[in-house]
C-alpha cells in the first residue's frame, strides 16, 4: 500500500528534482546512505501516509524532520532549493509498520 502512495509523489517530484526510491533495509540505514552520498532532502512515506495525507521531510544537515501534506512536498522541495541555490536530491523513503508503531508507542511512554 505505502508504495501506491510513493508513486504520485515520485511522479510530482521527478520533472523538477533527482529523486531516487529507496525501500531497501530499516529506516536509518537508508538516511545514513543517501547523507554519505550528499542527497541534501529525504521523504518518508509511511503507514502514516495511508492515514493523514502526510509525509515526513528530514533535511540531512540539521537533521530536522517535519511531517507536511503530500500534496506539498514539490513545493516544499522548491523552497529548499532556493534555501540552498541548488538543486536538491530528493530520496523517497518507506519507513516499516513496526518501527512505525515503535516510534508511537515511544511518544506514549514519555
């Protein structure tokens, strides 16, 4: 289901970034790899997604992530590019269910 969603948002964002789809291996993994390879923007598409129309934007050098409205993400991409007068590289991520619902069950707790 998270990869019908990934589609539209790849489509939206390919005529005006290098995007690249990455669902291979735990979420971490594939942050640490596209900031080795210098991809300055990550996208997470997750169950998240499926429930609110929103996917979560994680700028590699301060690390910050925001969850912004799927429809935004080519707009949010744009202004980025003219944050940092480049073209940014944009990864398309799926985050698994579990670490999902791990990362819920953390908010609850604190």
């Amino acid at each position: 289901m998270v990869e019908k969603a990934a589609r539209p948002v790849t489509r939206s964002c390919a005529g005006i970034f290098s995007v690249e789809y990455d669902d291979g291996g735990a979420i971490g993994r594939r942050y640490r790899r596209q900031d080795e390879i210098g991809t300055p923007y990550g996208l997470t598409i997750d169950e998240q997604t499926l429930a609110d129309d929103t996917v979560t934007v994680r700028d590699r050098d301060s690390l910050a992530q925001e969850r912004i409205p799927i429809g935004g993400a080519a707009a949010e991409g744009r202004r980025a590019a003219r944050r940092r007068l480049a073209l940014p590289k944009i990864a398309l991520a799926r985050r698994p269910l579990e670490q999902t619902l791990a990362r819920r069950e953390a908010k609850l707790l604190v």
